[in-house]
C-alpha cells in the first residue's frame, strides 16, 4: 500500500530552479535539428537529481525558430520537438496535461518501491504487498510553460479471476501502463504476456506500454540474463528497461522516455529508443 511521506515531506516536482547558475554550472549536448537538416549543440544547466528528466527551449537558425530538448540525468537527448511558429512569434505549448499511468505487475516486483521512488524519492526493502488499488498524483515540469500531472494507479498483483474486474476497471482510460518484473524471478517475466493483453484489451492500444526489469542490483541471483530480457521485450514488442529501484538505476532515462511518449501524443515530437 501507498504511504504518506514521513513528516508530511512533499512529494518531488521536477521544477526548474530559479536561481541563474554559473558558466561552470552548463554541459554541451548535441542533438539534430529537422529545420536546419544538421546536428546542434547548446548548453543546458547542471541540475540536482530531483529536477531529472527536464527539458528546455532552444532558440537558433535564420529564420529563427525554436526545439524543446529532452534531457535525462546522464544528460543523455531523450527526445525532441519543433515549436509551431505562430504569427510571426514563436511559441511552445503551455498549459497543464493531465494523465493516467497504470503501474502492474506480479506481487514483489517493485510497484510501490517505483512510484514511491518517483514521488517521493524514497525506498523500502521491507514488503508491504498491496490488496487495493493505490492512487498517487505527480506534476512534472516539461517546460516553463507546460507541466504534465500524472495519476500513478497502482494495481494489485494477485492472481484470481475478481483481479480480472479490478483490471478492467484501473486500467480503463490508461495512457501510459508500466509493467513490472523482477530479474531474479523469471515467473514475473512470464505474466507480463497476460498482463499486455489486458492493457491491450481495457485500455486500448493508444496506451503506451513499457517495460521495467527491477533488481538488477542483485546480479548473483539473477535468473533472466540482460539478453534474456531483450528476448522478451522481442516476444511482447514492448520496451524494457533494466532498473534498481533500491539503488536507483536507469530510473531516471525510463521517466524521461515515458514522460517524452506522453507529451508527444498531445504537441507532436519524437522519442529516441
């Protein structure tokens, strides 16, 4: 079950900081721009880890026009987007986007550990299994103008044909399905097929669905090696990402990537692999 933080902390809002940093404070990316046909390269501000994934509004070319930037906390290009040009000014999306994020998986995976990771920062080794479905609600700043507040619904990982109505009704209006498992439990890996299906069936196929094999930190009892993982992402055509919740690995790369495949559906733009 999902518990509040302790001491009333709040959660985690990846906003930007409003402080001017240093020269010093800046990284060089590059990234490709579709406009001029040739690879960029600009300066993006060091962040703490909290405001991981970001994004940001470069501004180049004759005639001038504009690109948001994806960055993840490898300061890696996540994705990106052209800015629309309208009348004469240009101008980025704005506004709030409000979406839906089922979190499945068999019992023991990491659920709770994932959303209390991105919510509140936080992990427990100690297991808790969920018996109803726990709802929490995260704002993530894309760009100054637009923010994007997710409803992470956490649904429960028993197996029993009353979980089959509890699913249909979670997942119905879903945009966004994060499917768990567990690297040192090949059993897990083997009920995300029934689960894809379900999503596929109550959500419908506009949902985006990914993957996430947690506890790579415990390398000596793993029983899905990293091509068997591949071999499974091949079979269910769903991108996996290998993550330590516990530690806190590729976490941040898989947000930015979901995050990029949610605002895409709204504002256009495209999300690298």
């Amino acid at each position: 079950m999902l518990e509040a933080p302790p001491n009333n902390q709040p959660a985690v809002t990846t906003n930007f900081d409003s402080t001017n940093p240093a020269p010093e404070d800046f990284k060089t990316i590059s990234t490709d721009c579709k406009i001029c046909n040739k690879s960029i390269e600009c300066q993006v501000p060091i962040k703490k880890r909290e405001h991981y994934p970001f994004s940001f509004v470069f501004y180049h070319g004759r005639p001038v026009h504009a690109i948001i930037i994806y960055i993840d906390a490898n300061y890696a290009v996540r994705g990106s987007e052209i800015i629309k040009e309208i009348g004469g000014q240009v101008r980025g999306p704005s506004g709030v986007l409000a979406k839906k994020c089922v979190v499945a998986g068999d019992w023991g995976v990491g659920k709770t550990s994932l959303i209390q990771r991105i919510a509140y920062d936080q992990f427990q080794d100690s297991y808790d299994p969920s018996i109803t479905i726990g709802i929490q609600e995260c704002e993530f700043a894309l760009s100054e103008d637009l923010s994007m507040k997710i409803q992470f619904w956490e649904v429960t990982g028993q197996h029993s044909s009353a979980n089959i109505q509890l699913r249909k009704k979670s997942f119905a209006g879903a945009d966004l399905a994060l499917v768990l498992c567990d690297v040192t439990r090949q059993s897990t890996f083997d009920y995300l097929n029934e689960l894809v299906d379900d999503i596929n069936t109550f959500a419908g196929r506009q949902c985006a669905i990914f993957a996430i094999a947690n506890k790579i930190d415990q390398a000596d009892a793993r029983q899905v090696s990293p091509e068997g993982v591949l071999e499974y992402q091949r079979k269910l055509n769903v991108p996996f990402f290998e993550v330590s919740l516990k530690e806190r690995l590729n976490l941040d790369d898989s947000l930015a990537r979901w995050l990029c495949e949610l605002q895409k559906k709204d504002v256009g733009g495209s999300c690298s692999t």
